[in-house]
C-alpha cells in the first residue's frame, strides 16, 4: 500500500497542498480528480521525492517511502520526459537499461510494448516526429519499463485516441490485477469513473471527497425522476423538494428531496392526483458529484 499521510506544501503564501492524505492499496486503481491548481501534480512530485513536503509524509508498506523504492515506482510526469531528437527505441532501451535490463531484454520487453501499442513500425523514428498521441504511447512505456512495484500517473490519457485508451486501460488492469497499486490523474471523468476502485478529489490543495463512486453518490442529495400522466407543474410547491428538470406542462420531472420520507410524500401525493408511471431514483455522474464537492 502506497499512503499519502497529512502532506503539505507550501509557495512563499499559496498553500499548494493542504494536510492531504489518503491511500492506494495494493492491486487498486485509484483516480486522482481536480481542476486546474488543485494540487494533484505537486502532490505526485512529493511522492516521487522530486519535491519535499514542508509536513507530513509518504509510506510504502507502512514504512518512509526511500530513494531506493522510489526507483521502482512508475512514474509519468506532467512534462512528458522522452527526447525529442533521440529515436524512440534507442531512448526506451537506454532507460531500460538504467533499471537493470540487459540490452536484449530491453529490446524484447520494449519491441513488445511498441508492437502492442501500435509503435511498432515507428520504432526507429525520433520522437518529435511522432503525433502527440504517439509520443504518450511512448511516455507509457517509459513508465512501465522497469516492473514497477507502484504506478504514479500524470494524466496518462492526455491525447489518446479511443483504441489507444483501451490499450492502456487494460495495461493498468493487468498490473493492479498483479497486486500493483495505481495512482493516476485525469480530466476525463467518465473514464476515472468506469476504471477506478476508489476517487480522491482534489479542490484548492485540500481533499474534499474520498471513495468509490458508489459512497460518494450516497453523499449528495437524493433525486428521483417522476412520470405522471398529466402536468406535474404541481411538484414544484411540495415541500422539501427542489425541481431540478421541469420543462413547461411536462408529465416527467427530476427533483432533488430532503430525504426519503420527503420523497415518499411526493408519490403519495402524485398517486392521489392520478396515474404514476415511474417513480425511480436518478444515479448521479461523477462530473455532477465533482462539480458539488468542488463548488
């Protein structure tokens, strides 16, 4: 298990990170979701050692995370950190070989990442004359060179296209299906959503939500979509109730309620004014989720 303990960070009087913890078990993705400043890429640096937290710290199996445990973590920074005037091949071998491979295995293990990432034929081509999507291929390769024992990730979707997301969907699961625990940043909520066993929120440097999709969808507000067979106009005088989608006379309605015996209130009163065709809940999305806790 990797844990991120009451970290801070602070710039002269901005507050970067604030007593931030959480944890990424062992064989767990974990998503790592914030705007623009929230703290997410200084957070992976102290991680990594490439920053020093002014309080708190960073653990590995329960022990102060070291250098030497540090080299076996992969990670992808924000600046992605491929040569560009080097070819892609010749660079990945060098970094392979900085981790102990010797020059065939390097060669076999990276000829196999390139041919499943779809790089194969672009091997010998320097870096800055591959596509932006091609040359994050080759950044996650860079990552995943050197059987790393923890995955630290900086936006690693950042200009996939959907095959190539995909492909690095399944290389995460085959590593956290491996025991090994995952950390990666993303914008793109619908996919931390679809892959992730927990989600961290970021917001101004502070953690404001922590677990699955499923407990931080149990942290808002219940709503539920309403069908009667004539205008539910009506609902928007119930009490404890706020009318989140009503468009015009229309027989369908999405409210938010107070709480379950509010709703159930609602139901009795629209069973008593005529027919009810649906009366379900309403699974909220994860951009909905952010945008409420990040507000």
């Amino acid at each position: 298990m990797l844990e991120i303990d009451a970290v801070t960070r602070t710039y002269a009087d901005i507050t970067a990170v604030d007593s931030v913890s959480f944890a990424v078990p062992a064989g767990a993705m974990v998503g790592f979701v914030g705007g623009n400043g929230a703290g997410k890429t200084t957070t992976m640096r102290i991680i990594m050692g490439i920053l020093a937290p002014d309080s708190g710290s960073v653990r590995w199996r329960g022990q102060q995370l070291n250098p030497a445990i540090r080299s076996r973590i992969g990670y992808m920074p924000e600046e992605r950190g491929l040569y560009p005037k080097q070819p892609l091949l010749e660079q990945l071998v060098y970094l392979a070989r900085l981790h102990g491979m010797s020059q065939r295995q390097a060669r076999e293990r990276i000829t196999a990442l390139l041919q499943r990432f779809g790089l194969g034929d672009r091997r010998a081509d320097k870096v800055e004359t591959l596509s932006l999507g091609n040359q994050q291929r080759g950044q996650i390769i860079a990552a995943v060179l050197g059987e790393p024992v923890a995955l630290v990730l900086d936006e690693p979707f950042s200009g996939l296209d959907p095959a190539a997301v995909d492909q690095m969907s399944a290389l995460l699961r085959e590593y956290t299906a491996a025991g090994v625990p995952v950390l990666f940043s993303s914008h793109q909520l619908d996919l931390v959503d679809r892959l992730c066993d927990s989600i961290v929120v970021l917001h101004d440097g502070k953690v404001v939500a922590n677990g699955t999709s499923a407990e931080l969808r149990e942290t808002g507000q219940m709503r539920y979509r309403l069908t009667v067979g004539d205008d539910a106009g009506w609902v928007r005088g119930h009490g404890g109730v706020r009318v989140l989608d009503l468009d015009g006379p229309s027989a369908v309605v999405e409210i938010e309620a107070a709480d379950e015996a509010i709703a159930q209130q609602l139901l009795r009163e629209a069973l008593g004014r005529g027919s009810v065709q649906e009366f379900s809940p309403v699974r909220p999305s994860l951009s909905e989720i952010y945008r409420g806790v990040a507000a």
